[in-house]
C-alpha cells in the first residue's frame, strides 16, 4: 500500500499548494514555462553546433575551411542574432514577472 499512499499524499500536495495559488494566474505561468523552454533550447543550442562545427568541419584540410568560412559567417551570425533575439525576448517577460510576482499576486 505504499504506491497508494504515495498518491494520496501527491494529491494532498498538490490540491493544496501550487494549483490553487497560480489558478487565476494559468495564463502568466505556462507562458513563463514556456519561455523557460525556449531559452533552455537556445542554451543548448550553441554548444552543438561548436561541437557539429569541431567534428565535421574543422578536422578539414585548411582550404576547405577557408571556402566554406564565408557560408558559415553569414549563416551563423544570422542564426546567432535570431536565436539570442528569440532567448531576449523570452527573457523580458520572466524578469518582469519574477521581479513583480509577490507584489502584485500574494
């Protein structure tokens, strides 16, 4: 019996704390969830494309480098700015809330 007094307990936990606070808040709290995610991805993002770049291209000879340096500036910096762009703006709203969340809600 100890699964169901897990759950029992779990539902005690729940019911009592998180949903009945952020209820009327649902739309605030699963817009930061998901611009949580969002910057996550962005995170994760540059370091594997370092690590694809490393792999693949980089263990080419010096001439191969060099011809497709041009190709990877432009599409790297435009990638770059959209991504970091994306992350800011995800960014804005999560301190925003953050900073004001027990000011205006509790």
């Amino acid at each position: 019996h100890a699964a169901g007094s897990f759950f029992y307990l779990w539902r005690f936990y729940v019911n009592s704390s998180i949903i009945y606070y952020y209820q009327p808040y649902k739309k605030v709290f699963f817009f930061d969830l998901f611009c949580a995610a969002i910057i996550s991805l962005v995170d994760l993002a540059f370091p594997q494309i370092l690590r694809q770049l490393t792999n693949t291209l980089f263990t080419q000879s010096k001439e191969m480098i060099l011809h497709a340096l041009p190709f990877l500036v432009i599409l790297f910096f435009n990638w770059l700015y959209y991504l970091i762009f994306m992350s800011l703006l995800c960014q804005l709203p999560r301190a925003y809330n953050g900073s004001t969340n027990g000011k205006r809600y509790a």
